[in-house]
C-alpha cells in the first residue's frame, strides 16, 4: 500500500510542474482567475467569451485570446477579464476567457 501510495504521489509530481501561476488538481482542476483589470468602476454593460480545449493533452484546438472574446461580445473598452480552467485527469481540458466591458 505505501508503495502504491508512494508511485501515486510520484506520477502527481512529475505531470506537474513545480511553479504555476494558478492552482492545479492532479485528478481534477476546476479553478477561475482574474488575468487583467482596468481603472474605474467594476460595472460592465457587455460580456464575451472565447474558448479552447484540449484532449489527453495531445490535442488543443480554439482560440481562448482576449482579442476574440472581444470579438465575440463586440465589447470597445475592455474593463476586467477572466480566466477559467477546468480539467479532468488531464484527459479533457476546457479553457475560457471571459471579457467584461462596454
């Protein structure tokens, strides 16, 4: 059992990386992080998304840019933006920002 235990832990360290600027599960990850925020007030009158995914880590496709969320909810000025993760065993991983404007 202590070795199993030991060759969990192990195989946890090794598909993560030491340092990350956000928290990250080694079974599931589900996490939300502001990215960037504007002077003035918090209220916003628009929001846009953008996503991208990816499977067991080979295979990413989407585009999860600021400049698309933009895009996608016809903001002009950008107050803050959002980003969220959320990952299964690193099997199937949906990553969005979310943008917050006028």
């Amino acid at each position: 059992m202590k070795k199993l235990m030991a060759i969990i832990i192990l195989t946890g360290f090794i598909f993560t990386g030491c340092a990350s600027y956000q928290p990250m599960g080694v079974i599931y990850t589900k996490v939300s992080a502001g990215i960037s925020a504007g002077g003035g007030p918090v209220a916003h009158t628009k929001v846009g998304t953008s996503e991208a995914s990816s499977i067991m880590g080979m295979v990413a496709t989407g585009d999860a840019s600021i400049e698309a969320a933009v895009k996608n909810g016809n903001i002009k000025t950008i107050k803050y933006v959002d980003y969220h993760v959320e990952n299964i065993l690193g099997v199937i991983g949906k990553y969005t920002t979310t943008v917050y404007g006028d």
